[in-house]
C-alpha cells in the first residue's frame, strides 16, 4: 500500500523501493558496498527521475525537516544537504543557516534547483569533497547515510538529520535504529540521537556527545 494512500504500489513501484532500501542498508554498514557501478546505476535512476521532481514539494514534504531542525535547536554555521536533488529544502536551509552547501551526484537534478541561496555541488557523497570537521548540521533527506564520510565532515558539536518522508515506506530508509547503529560503528566518536514523526515521516538526529 502506497504509504499515506490506499493505492497498491506497481511491481515496478515495488521493486525499485526494495532495491533502494537494500543499498541504503549496504552503504549504512559495508563501506566497500558502494562502487563505481552502484554510483552509475543509483545516478542514472536519479537523472532519470529528475525531471519529475518538483511534483514532491509540498508543506508536508518539508515539514519533518523543520521538526528535526527544531528537535536540535540548529541555528547558524554551515549546512551540508547531501542528495540535495533539485533543492525543495533550499529556502529552508538557508532561512536557518549561514551558508549551505547542496551536493548531488546527479548533473540532472541540480540543473533543475532553483540556485536563490544554496551553493550547489555535484559530488559522489561517498567522497565529499568538503574538509574535515566543518560543518555544523548535515541534512539527509530520503537519501543513503555514508556514515564514514558524515563523520569526517561533521564538527566535534555537529548533527546529523536523517528523514525518510514516507516512513518505513520510503525507497531510500534507514529506521532510526540503523541510523544510530551505523554512525557509532563508523563514526570516531559516540553519537546520541532523537527520533520522531511528522505524519508519516520518520525523522532522527545523531548528535555527537561531548567528551
Ligand atoms: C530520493 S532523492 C531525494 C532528493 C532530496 N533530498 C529531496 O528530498 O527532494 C535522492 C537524491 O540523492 C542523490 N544521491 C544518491 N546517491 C548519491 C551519492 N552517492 N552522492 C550524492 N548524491 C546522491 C540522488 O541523485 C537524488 O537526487
């Protein structure tokens, strides 16, 4: 059933959300999952897709990322949105942050951003081209966690919002368990996190614990 709806989800439907939830698991907890042949077929899924994109904005899209960046108390610094597509969360990024970086390994989904505020990247998450521990709040919105990566980039103070708008429905999910398991097997320090919904949507935030 198509979440929130009552419609049967196509085969088709089907089989891309169990292909997507495997790899979001594969790339949570192998580092060595992800290759150049799962980056070409995940970016020509995407380039694919692009064009239909903007048909996902809506106040209850951007809704659980409002809720997860509330749940931290973020304000400021610098915000890293990793699978960006074409940006539906810029204009909240940037009401709340100094800078935004958007980064997507899909040529096709940034050239239909609307580029008012974010600066937009075209970068492979699984090696973002950003320094070490410089950014103060990552955003992963129905996108893979690369755990080792989010970690490097992260400061010492810094959170992880990870939200799959459709729940457990969502192609690209990780339950909140996963989450806090996958960052603290691969991450250099602990992470504590705090989940919650917003109707359907399932939203956590991992932050890194003081020591
Ligand atoms: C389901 S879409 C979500 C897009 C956007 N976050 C949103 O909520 O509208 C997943 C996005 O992640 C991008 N993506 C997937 N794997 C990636 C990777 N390894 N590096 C960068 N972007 C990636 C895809 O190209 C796609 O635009």
């Amino acid at each position: 059933v198509a979440p929130g709806g009552s419609e049967p989800e196509s085969d088709e439907r089907q089989a891309f959300i169990a292909r997507m939830q495997e790899v979001a698991r594969a790339v949570a907890f192998d580092r060595r999952s992800w290759s150049p042949d799962l980056a070409f077929e995940v970016r020509t899924i995407f380039d694919d897709r692009a064009a239909g994109w903007w048909t996902h904005r809506s106040p209850q899209y951007i809704r659980p990322l409002t809720d997860a960046i509330e749940a931290a108390g973020a304000r400021g610094g610098v915000c890293l949105d990793i699978g960006s597509g074409v940006s539906l969360q810029e204009e909240t990024l940037c009401a709340r942050f100094d800078r935004v970086i958007a980064i997507d390994i899909s040529a096709a989904m940034l050239r239909l951003a609307e580029r008012h505020c974010a600066e937009l990247v075209r970068a492979d998450a699984s090696a973002l081209p950003i320094l070490d521990k410089s950014v103060d709040f990552i955003v992963c919105v129905n996108m893979f966690l690369f755990p080792g990566e989010c970690t490097r980039v992260l400061r010492e103070t810094g959170t992880i919002a990870f939200i799959s708008t459709s729940g457990s429905g969502t192609p690209i999910y990780l339950s909140p368990e996963d989450v806090r398991d996958a960052l603290i097997a691969y991450g250099d320090s602990r992470f504590a996190t705090v989940s919650g919904t917003s109707g359907d949507a399932f939203w956590t935030i991992a932050r890194r614990a003081v020591r």
